[in-house]
C-alpha cells in the first residue's frame, strides 16, 4: 500500500515536470514563431512536392517532412481547404492526389506532433500554399445570342456557339446574371430563351456547360451578353375604322369605332389625346367621341375624309406617343335623295281628279345644323310633272294634279325634282355639283265611278204622226248603285226634220215621227217574179228612194208603186245620241266643256200606230182561279194556296195573287214569296204571277253566291255551337246593320229584277196594257236558314200583309211580327214601283231580320185574310189572337202538325188549306193568298 501511494507521487511529480516544461517549449516556440516573421528564409516544417496543378491532370504531391531526424514528430491530419476540386489526401502514400477539376488556389493543412523530450510533446500545424492552373490544352467555348427588339415577342431565341473544335458539350444551366427585368425563360429542352421584353438593357448570361466526352463531370462556365435594342415603332397601333363590314353611308345615321390593326399584347392599353381636325369633321355632321374611340354622326357629305389622330400607347407606365392619318370613306347615297312621293291613289271614270303632290325628303335634315343647310332646309322640290293624259295637268300653284277622267285608261305621271340647297353646297358630293334632277313615276289607276256611271238611257217605241212625249228612263249599271245627279246638255238625231227634239223643261223627247226608213232601191225585189218590165222596176226603185214621209205614201200612182212599200222596213230607225254630264256647273268652263260630256246612243223605233185593241187581247195573261202546293225540306215544311173570291175575277180567270214556295236541299234554305195585286190594277192578276216567279226563282239561284257571306257575318255575332248563349249580349243594332248589307245582294237582285220584268212586260206590250200602274201588286218575300243551332228569318215586304213567326210550344205562346199591315176598304194600298228599288236605302228599309232557336211556324198572309180574321193592326199585335187563328187552322187541316210522309199527305194539307182559306165573308171580296213555313 505504502508502495503503491509512493509510485502515484513519483508520477505526480513527472507530471507537473512535464507540465513545466511543456510550458517553456510552448513559450519558446512562440517566441520562435514570433521571431519567424524576421527569419522567412526558414523552411517549414513540411513541404509538398507539387504546389502546382494543372486542370483535368493527375496530381500527385508528396508530403515531406524537413524536420530534424532526432526530433521525432506525427502527423496527426491533412485537410485541403477545398475538397470539391477533385483532390484528396490519402494517408497511406501520404501523398494530396487525384484530378483537379477547377483552376484555383487552394491550401493543405498539416497538423502534427513534435516530441523533443520524453514527456515533451507538441502539436503544431503546417500550412502548404498551391494551385492549380488553367489547363491550356483544353477546348474553350464562346456563345453569341443575337439582340432583340423592344416589344417584340422573343421566341425560340438561340444560344449558339462560335468554337470550331467545341462539338460534343452540352450545357447544363443558363442564368441571368444581373436582374432579368424583361422576365426571358430560358426552354433547356429547347435550348432557347423566350419572352416579350418591354424595357431597353443590357442582358448577361452565365453558361454552364460540359463535355460529353472530355473531363467527365467537369464543368465549364462562359458568360456571354446581348441587348434589347429600343423599338418604339412595335406600338403603333395602324388604326383604321371599323364599320362592321358596312358601307357608312352619306345621309344615314352611322357608327363605328376606330381600331387598331396591331394585335401587340403591349398595344392593348392605348388613348386618343387629340383629332387634329375634329372641328372641321364636325361641321361636316361627323363626330369623334376621344373617349370611347367612336365616330358616329350624320353628314351631307361623301368622299374620303382623313382623320387625324394622336394617340398614346402606355406600357409599364410609359407612354409612347404616335400620329396617325386614317382614311373615312362615306359613300354617296342617291337612294336616300329619292323622296318619297305621296300615293297618287286612284282616279274615277267620269269624274274629276284632284291630288297634292307631295314629295318628303327621306333625310332627316333636322339632324344637320344650320352651318350644313344654311337657311334652306333640306326639302325636295317640284320641277316638272309630266302626264300621258291630255285632259291632266300639274297647277303649280296649288301643287296638285288636276284632271278630269274621261276614259277607263290608267294614266302613267312622271314627276320631276330636284333639292335647292344642293346648288347652293357645292362640295356636298361630285356627283352633285352639277343641277341633278331626280324622277319619280307613278300610276294613277283608273277606277269604275259608282256614283257617276257611264249611263245607258231607253225610251219608249213612237208611231208615225202621232204625238210622242218620252221620257229618257236610265238602264243602270251597276243596277244598285246610287248615282249622282246628271244633266242632260242635248240631244241630237241622225236624221234630219225627224220631227223629234229634247225639250229641257219636261226632259222628255217630243215632237211628231215623220221619217220612215225604206230598204234601199237596190235590194228590192218585185212580188212579180215573173215580171219582165224593166222599166217598171226602176220606176218603182226611183218612187221608194223619193219617199221622204208617211204621208207620201198616199200619193203613190198605183197598185205597181203600192206592193214596192210592202218590201220596205215599215219600222222606222232613229238614232238619238245623248249628250249628259255631271257637271253642269262647268259648262261653262272654255277648260273643261267639251270633257265633261259624255255621249250614249239609243235607238227609236217609230212604227206604225197599232189597230184598235180587240176585247180577248189579255187572254194570255188569265190564270187558274186556286192553287196550291207543299214541299218537305229538312226540318220543315212549306205549304201555300191561293183562292179567288171576288165574283166578277172568278168569271174572267183574274185571281189577283200568287205564290211561289222552294226548298233549296243543297244550301237548306225555304223560300216562300206572295204577291197581292191590286183591285183597281187591270192587268195585276198577271203582275202578281210575273213577280212571285221571277223573284224567287232570283233568289233561289243566288243562294250559292251570297249564302257565304250571310253565314259568316251570322256567326261573328252568334256562337251557333253555344245552345245557352245569352241572346241579349248580341249587339241588335250592330248585327241588323251587318246583315243587311250582305243581304242586299240577295234580296235586293231578287225585288229589283222582278220589278223591271214588270217594266219589260209593259214596254213590251204597251198597247195592251195602257198604263205601267194596271200591273200594281204587292210583294213579300222570306228565306229562312238554320245556321249552327239557331234559325236566320229575313223577309222583305211592300204593301200589305202579314209576316209572323209564330211559336205554340213556348208557354205562354209567342210570335215576332216581322213585318204586318192591314189596310181598310177606304186607305190607299201601297204596291211595287220604281221607287222602292231606287236606292240601297229603300231597299234595306223593307227588310226585316229576326234569330230565333225554333218555332212553330212562319206565316205568311195577304190582306184578304188579315182583314176578316183580325180585323185591325192592334189584333196583331196579340199572341191570343194568334192562338186563335193556330186553333183554326189545325181544326180545318187535322195533317197541318203532322208528319208528312209522302205525296198524298203533302196534296191533302194543301188542298184543305185551300179549301180553308175560302171561308165566307160578307165584307171582304179580296182574293186571299197564304203561305206556312212549319
């Protein structure tokens, strides 16, 4: 223990000894490094044997020591400084090797331990300074990239070498040194750099690169710089007008923006600052909003008109400033000079025509300041019309077109025109320098004159030597159009001394016929065919050309003369042309005169006075003293007779009424007509046969022609499918004023044409007759239709009698009195005459028009039965009456409401009813007519 105690001071001690001098040696040593800076010959402690390196060569430096063999020393490490260059120090050779891969400077520190004394040790460090050159045998590469212009799109720019023996490198990275204000992208896959740069500079590149085949892993850098070159002309925009593809037309509102053609993403955001004549342009009518970059306007003008425009294009919030000259080109527009002329609309035949001209200027020169117009507006002007109608003339006065339409010829005008202010803006357009006159033609058509008809004039036959006096009655065309008043100027006849002259007053024909027309001598031929006498026959032929009067014929020398008159017309001829207008007033106008008359001819025929009239001269015109009839339609039938009872037409076959009844299966329509002619009427018996039959057989024809239209002005006031429809919401007043006028047409025809078949008859057989009123008669007419769930009954009367619907299923019983008179012995009847057929109005007042949904019975009687069975008009009036006279007519005619199945049934209730309706009656002679629609 004691010994082991003394060992462990004993080595205490070395210790501490060893710690002393340690101390002194590190003293000394720094005194020695101290004083090393005074002593640089002095070798260090150790050296390498290759401070110097050449690139991409092996390396290959010893460590060596150049201490003292006695002083014993170890190298505890050896670092370099730089490890990424390619070396490294390998422990075993002692030796820094390998192959530099850069040219640099780079060190190796040693640190060791000295050993001078047993327990003396130090450790030191030895700092060895080498480098390594660049390796002149190697290739080296320069690029070139080329400059690019400011704004421009950079795209697939190329880097490029320009090293002969540079063939296999590839480079690895590409860096903008400085800051890449124009933000280039360098595309490695590409090898190129893209980018749109915006700001002049100076752009440098470090370029890394290696070979592929040389200095594997090693690798190079070059730098290499190019330049964005200034390029202000990239900005401007090109501007030009943008109207869409549309001509901007001279006269015609327009607008359309100014654009730019450059599509440089930089030229996006770009102002007008100033037009350096927008003054100008816009006393032209042309404006340029700076703002929005529209020209908009209206002008007078046309040609190219250059714009001026200064504009900044801001980039980066730069702005670069340009000018521009853009062309504005407006086309002339003559269509828009072409005004609008008023309607000339239509002329009527026989008749003056007066129309304004009026021209409107199809600009809107309201749109234009004063400064364009000046102080004339913008307005057309007449210069010349020009009319293919001699009886036309244009009165500059008035501004109108005057004429008076004497033929059916549609007459062609040509208006010439021309625009005042025109002369007065020379520069307005070229084309409008000189006095341009503009046209417009038009045709007037020429229309028939309802009112103021060609008219067509008759007159009655005259006898020779017998005082004639006739009146120059009108053939109407159209036969129902109102016409205005004319006045007949004169009349003039074809031949010489006829004795005949119009006379103003009584506007009649009068005077004594003396002419008579022979056949000319040449075509005559004796009675004698045997008759070889020539002389004789010239003889004859001389006395018939010498004829000149009736009373000639008196005087003729002998039978010979006496049998030439039998071969001559014994009807003489006269032509009577009629000169008449419709104004009067102007006659005495030299202008108008001649033009307003218009001439029609008509021919006389002047005979001979006939015989004395025997007494059986009218046996053509007796009838059958009863009659009757029935006809089964769809739903109903028709049943009608006729009775004589007056005593004295009984013997003479004069039954004095008549009756025509139809059922038209194909339109559905019953149609009955009576007629009641007059007691004091020679010839009525007659005139009520002639107008029930051609009446009706008119109207029954007419069915297909106006049915039509009477069912569709029906049904635009009655919904025909509606059973409930509420009647009393059906404008009366507006519906009766309708179907009138569509009903006109039917029954109008029907009256008109029956009674001029009376007028016919008599001037047919005047002689006969005597006087137009010995065919007096009555006439009432009804058609009745079912349209849709509802019944139309239109009848039509004059004079007197009864019309009355009648209906015994409703409780208490009804009836509608269409239309019902009855006269007594004392009033004076009304009968069918011209003036009922002389005006629409006279017409329509005679109709009467009822809708019901069904009835019992539609009755139609003269007044030789309303008289005795209702004695008054108040009875009519009366449904209990009526019931009375429905109770009788069933009593006496038991098949009335039955169904009718068959001819016999049909003969039966028509022979009852004729048999009815001679009841017996003290005080009433009239022949009776009846007529049931059931």
């Amino acid at each position: 223990m004691k010994k082991k105690n003394i060992l462990n001071k004993k080595f205490d001690h070395t210790n501490n000894l060893t710690n002393n001098i340690t101390n002194n040696i590190t003293n000394e040593n720094i005194n020695i490094k101290n004083s090393s800076k005074k002593h640089l010959s002095k070798k260090p402690d150790f050296e390498i044997s290759q401070r110097v390196g050449v690139e991409f060569e092996n390396f290959n430096g010893e460590i060596r020591c150049n201490l003292d063999e006695k002083v014993k020393h170890q190298i505890l490490s050896v670092e370099l400084d730089k490890t990424e260059i390619g070396l490294t120090y390998n422990s075993e050779t002692k030796k820094v090797e390998g192959v530099p891969t850069e040219c640099c400077a780079f060190s190796v520190t040693i640190k060791y331990k000295v050993s001078k004394w047993k327990f003396l040790q130090e450790q030191k460090t030895c700092v060895l300074n080498c480098e390594i050159v660049k390796n002149n045998n190697l290739p080296r590469l320069r690029f070139r990239v080329n400059n690019v212009k400011q704004f421009e799109v950079v795209e697939g720019l190329k880097i490029v070498h320009f090293d002969k023996s540079a063939d296999h490198y590839s480079i690895d990275s590409v860096n903008f040194i400085d800051e890449n204000v124009n933000h280039f992208v360098y595309d490695r896959s590409q090898n190129v750099i893209n980018g749109l740069p915006t700001k002049i500079a100076q752009c440098s590149l470090e370029i890394k690169y290696y070979y592929k085949n040389i200095c594997p892993g090693k690798i190079f850098t070059n730098n290499v710089d190019f330049f964005v070159l200034e390029n202000k002309q990239a900005l401007k925009l090109d501007l030009f007008v943008n109207t869409n593809n549309k001509s901007i037309k001279q006269f015609e509102d327009f607008t359309a923006k100014i654009q730019a053609k450059n599509t440089n993403l930089h030229c996006k955001n770009w102002e007008i600052t100033s037009v350096e004549n927008i003054i100008e342009l816009h006393k032209k009518g042309i404006d340029i909003n700076v703002k929005n970059k529209t020209i908009s306007g209206n002008t007078l003008f046309s040609g190219i008109f250059v714009l001026n425009i200064e504009y900044d294009v801001i980039v980066d919030g730069k702005s670069y400033s340009f000018a521009e000259k853009i062309p504005l080109k407006i086309v002339s527009n003559e269509a828009k000079l072409h005004a609008h002329v008023n309607s000339l609309g239509t002329a009527k035949y026989l008749d003056f025509y007066y129309n304004k001209v009026n021209l409107i200027s199809k600009i809107a020169h309201n749109n234009y300041s004063n400064y364009l117009r000046g102080n004339n507006n913008f307005e057309p002007r007449v210069v010349n019309v020009i009319i293919d109608n001699n009886n036309f003339y244009y009165d500059n006065t008035t501004q109108e077109i005057v004429g008076y339409v004497s033929n059916n010829k549609d007459i062609d005008v040509t208006i010439e025109y021309d625009y005042p202010v025109l002369s007065k803006m020379p520069n307005l357009s070229l084309e409008y320098s000189n006095h341009k006159i503009f046209t417009h033609k038009q045709t007037i058509k020429v229309v028939e004159n309802t009112t103021k008809p060609k008219l067509e004039f008759v007159a009655k036959n005259a006898y020779y030597n017998v005082p004639f006096a006739g009146s120059l009655d009108l053939v109407k065309k159209p036969i129902f159009e109102n016409i205005d008043p004319y006045y007949i100027v004169e009349v003039k006849f074809d031949k010489e001394n006829s004795g005949l002259y119009y006379n103003h007053a009584t506007k009649r024909i009068e005077g004594i016929p003396k002419l008579v027309n022979l056949v000319k001598p040449e075509n005559f031929v004796s009675d004698d065919k045997n008759s070889k006498d020539i002389k004789d026959i010239k003889d004859i032929k001389q006395t018939i050309k010498n004829i000149k009067d009736i009373r000639d014929l008196e005087d003729l020398k002998d039978n010979k003369h006496k049998t030439a008159v039998k071969h001559t017309n014994e009807n003489s001829i006269i032509t009577a042309t009629i000169f008449y207008t419709y104004y009067k007033d102007k006659l005495n106008d030299s202008k108008w005169k001649n033009l307003i008359k218009q001439q029609t001819e008509i021919k006389l025929n002047i005979s001979k006075a006939p015989p004395p009239k025997k007494d059986n001269e009218d046996n053509k015109y007796r009838k059958e003293n009863s009659a009757n009839e029935c006809i089964k339609g769809k739903e109903k039938s028709i049943i009608a007779a006729r009775q004589c009872v007056n005593t004295n037409h009984q013997k003479t076959n004069h039954c004095e009424n008549d009756f025509y009844i139809k059922y038209n299966a194909k339109y559905d329509c019953y149609v009955a007509v009576l007629a009641d002619g007059s007691n004091a009427a020679k010839f009525s018996y007659y005139a009520s046969k002639l107008v029930v039959n051609v009446a009706g057989e008119i109207l029954d024809n007419n069915l297909e022609k106006n049915l039509p239209n009477i069912v569709t002005v029906f049904n635009k006031f009655y919904n025909t499918n509606n059973k409930n429809e509420n009647t009393n919401n059906i404008n009366t007043e507006a519906f009766e004023k309708s179907i009138k006028r569509v009903l006109y047409n039917l029954i109008g025809i029907s009256v008109f044409t029956a009674y001029k078949k009376l007028e016919q008859e008599y001037n047919t057989n005047k002689n006969v007759i005597g006087d137009i009123k010995n065919l007096s008669t009555t006439l009432m007419l009804t058609v009745i239709k079912k349209i849709g769930k509802k019944w139309l009954c239109v009848s039509y009367s004059v004079g007197d009698g009864v019309i009355v619907i009648y209906n015994n299923k409703l409780q208490p019983a009804t009836h509608n009195l269409l239309l019902g008179k009855i006269s007594n012995n004392n009033s004076e009847n009304h009968f069918l005459s011209k003036k009922e057929i002389s005006s629409y109005d006279e017409i329509i007042k005679n109709i009467n028009v009822s809708v019901v949904d069904n009835f019992t019975a539609l009755i139609m009687l003269n007044n030789g039965i309303a008289q005795p069975k209702f004695h008054n008009e108040n009875n009519l009036k009366q449904i209990e009456t009526w019931n009375g006279f429905w109770d009788e007519l069933n009593k006496e005619i038991p098949n009335l409401l039955g169904n009718i199945d068959g001819k016999n049934s049909n003969e039966l209730n028509a022979k009852n009813l004729m048999k009815w309706i001679n009841f017996a009656d003290e005080k009433s002679q009239n022949d009776r007519v009846l007529a049931i629609i059931y």
